[in-house]
C-alpha cells in the first residue's frame, strides 16, 4: 500500500510490516520532564482500564505482532502492568519497557527489577545525559543521582551486561533546541563516563530528537524559540530517512484503545486514518493499508541522523 506524505507531497513511502505495537498504559507519571511529548506528570489520571488491557491482550493472541512495547507516562504505574509482561511473554512475543529508571523507587516498584528479568523483559530508559546537572534540568532535582542508583540495581541483575541475555538500552535526547550529534560518539562518551563515575554499564545508546510538541514545544514558545526549531529541523531533513520512519512497521495504541501511527500522533490526536477507531476495530491488513498521517512534526523524524525509538536512522 502507497502512503502519501501530505507535508512533503513529492514524497511516497510503502508501509511495510507492523513489527512492533507500542501500548501506552496511561498518562500518569512520577515525573514531568519538560521536554515530554505527552505532558505526562503525576497529576494526570489518564490509565489503561483492566477491560481496555483485556481486548487488547485478545487482540494480540490472534495477531502475530513479534514485540510488545509499553510506554506511557510510567507504564509502571498501571496496575495490570505486570499481569500484561505476563501474558504476552505466555504467548512468546518480546516485551520492552520504556522506563523512567526512577519509578523503580516509588511505593508498590519493590521487586519489579528481578520480575523484569525473569520475564526477560528488554528496559528502554531515559538518561539524558551522563553530567548530574544536565539530567536535573530536564527531568527534575535528584533524577540522577535516583536512575544512577536504578541502574546500578539492573546491572547487579545482569542488566546491561554482555552475555547476559539482559538487554538495556539508554536514551538521549538533546537538554534544548538542538539536534543529537553522533549516536556512536555519543554511545562512547557515556560508556565512558558512567563505567569510570559510576562503574555502570549498558547495551546502547539511542540518540532521539526532540519533536516539537507537548510541554517541548510550550517551553520552546515561552523562550520565544518555536520558529527557529521548526526551521533548524526543516533545514536538516533528509527525505531518504522517510523510508526507514518508524510509522512504517511500528502502531501506537492510546490508553483508551485507540490506535495510531506512532507516538507523535497519537500525542497530537491524529488517529490512524483519520478516524477514531480502537485497536479491535480493525484487522492488521487493514492497519498495514491505511496511509500514515504525516504532518510538519515529522521533519523531527527525518532531520539530522534521524530519530526514531531506536534512537538515529542512519
Ligand atoms: S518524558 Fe517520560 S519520564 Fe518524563 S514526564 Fe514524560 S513520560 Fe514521564
Ligand atoms: S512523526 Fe515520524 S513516525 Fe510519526 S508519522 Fe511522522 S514520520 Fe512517521
């Protein structure tokens, strides 16, 4: 199926499989980092509803969709969360958690590190920087020093440690209105750096570019820096990276059941199609034939390297 992109309408793109299906399991979040696409933060109550998780496990029982991501907010802190880890590793898929590394520590998380493991569950997890100051600024006082500690409680698990069969992967994302550099030079510096500070390892670094929405782009407004994002992104793209956009083998389903293209629409509210439908509403041929909806935020995806929830295209 062709899909047309409507903001850069010489381009065509061909949705290809869906490899990954990314569950949002709410909104709320024990932090409110000011770059968050969704506004996430512990007062909002959006959450996964138990009858919401069971049509969506039904669903993947008869969809052979092969990995499994759940995000939110914290999807620690929806409480079906494990009973889900449970399910779909009981029908053999992969699971990966997209962790704030500082859930860990809140009330009812005691344990949940070892149930990762057992469950063999890949941890996807935030850490900006590897400099205390710069990590505080964009998630707030004392993230570091909490997600040191949290990493530190994996790799003592095997987390992170080659030949474990333990896969975490950390996150960068750039501390203000400019593009990630290089992933791998990157990946070394904070290999470095966090081996000889703190004596932690980790698998990977994935670089992501900062998309110009939720509290990002409220904080880009108040210091009067919007138009000069948008244009330092349009100026950087690369249209050969849209053949690799992750909307191309991955859907996103809403808290609410509701399905999109990707992350980034569905923060926008941009259901697939066009049209609000759940997840179970639609068969995957039909998902894999919708076009995606592309609109100016998908210059974040294509400027620079790329970026993606593996962090650079290219
Ligand atoms: S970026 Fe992640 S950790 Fe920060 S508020 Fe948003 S969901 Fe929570
Ligand atoms: S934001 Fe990125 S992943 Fe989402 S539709 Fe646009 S190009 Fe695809």
């Amino acid at each position: 199926m062709k899909i047309y992109c409507q903001e850069l309408s010489t381009v065509e793109l061909t949705r290809k499989s869906i490899d990954v299906l990314q569950l949002n399991l709410g909104m709320v979040c024990n932090q409110a980092c000011i770059h968050c696409h969704y506004s996430a933060g512990p007062k909002r109550t959006e959450v996964m509803s138990a009858e919401t998780c069971k049509k969506v496990l039904a669903y993947l029982e008869s969809n052979n969709i092969p990995t499994i991501e759940l995000t939110g907010g914290a999807p620690e802190l929806n409480p079906n969360f494990k009973d889900i880890i449970r399910r779909v590793r009981a029908i053999d898929r992969k699971v990966v958690v997209r962790s704030n590394l500082t859930v860990l520590f809140e009330d009812g998380m005691e344990g949940l590190p070892q149930f990762h493991a057992d469950n063999s569950v890949d941890l996807v997890c935030s850490l900006p920087c590897y400099l205390e100051q710069n990590v505080d600024a964009q998630r707030g006082e004392g993230v570091y020093r909490k997600s040191i500690a949290a990493i530190k409680v994996l790799n003592e698990l095997g987390y992170g440690v080659e030949g474990s069969g333990l896969n975490l992967y950390l996150v960068y994302n750039p501390g203000g209105a400019f593009l990630p550099g290089d992933q791998a030079s990157l990946e070394n510096d904070y290999r470095r750096n966090l081996k000889e500070t703190h004596g932690i390892v980790f698998n990977h670094l994935y670089t992501i570019t900062n998309m110009p929405i939720g509290r990002f782009a409220k904080q880009l407004n108040a210091l009067g820096k919007y138009d000069e994002y948008i244009n330092l992104l349009k100026d950087s793209i690369n249209l050969d990276l849209l053949n690799c956009a992750m909307c191309l083998s991955l859907i996103s389903v809403g808290w609410d059941g509701l399905i999109y293209d990707c992350d980034f629409n569905q923060a926008l509210n941009l259901p697939i199609g066009g049209r609000q439908r759940k997840l179970w509403d639609f068969s995957l041929d039909e998902i894999i034939e919708t076009p995606v909806i592309l609109g100016g935020h998908c210059y974040g995806c294509i400027a620079g390297r790329g970026s993606s929830c593996t962090g650079a295209l290219n």
